[in-house]
C-alpha cells in the first residue's frame, strides 16, 4: 500500500479491509515522513505496532 492510500484509510470513519502480513489491522495513524504506520490487529486491540506502510495490503 502507498503511504496516502494508507493515510486516507485511517482518516476515513469507513472501516477498510487492511491487513499486515495475513492478518487483518485496523491503522491508527500513518507518519508520512518515514512510511511507518501505527497498526493494531483486530483480534488483539492491544497489540499495537508500528510498522512500513508497504507491508499493508488492502483487499
């Protein structure tokens, strides 16, 4: 995923179909400047984890 899809979703108040290596995410935050977004999975809301914003997909 590209960094402004990635900062549209999590600005949207749509839930989008994200996920993180299989898994599906919910993005809390996305900083721009260094590609990394602030990811939780849904299954584990307390999981939360930054990671680069191309290693999320949107299916």
């Amino acid at each position: 995923m590209n960094t402004q899809r990635a900062i549209e979703i999590s600005a949207s108040p749509v839930m989008v179909d994200v996920t993180y290596q299989g898994e599906p995410v919910y993005i809390q935050h996305v900083n721009e400047e260094d590609g990394i977004a602030r990811i939780y999975p849904l299954s584990h809301p307390e999981e939360e984890r930054d990671v680069p914003v191309n290693m999320l997909s949107e299916r």
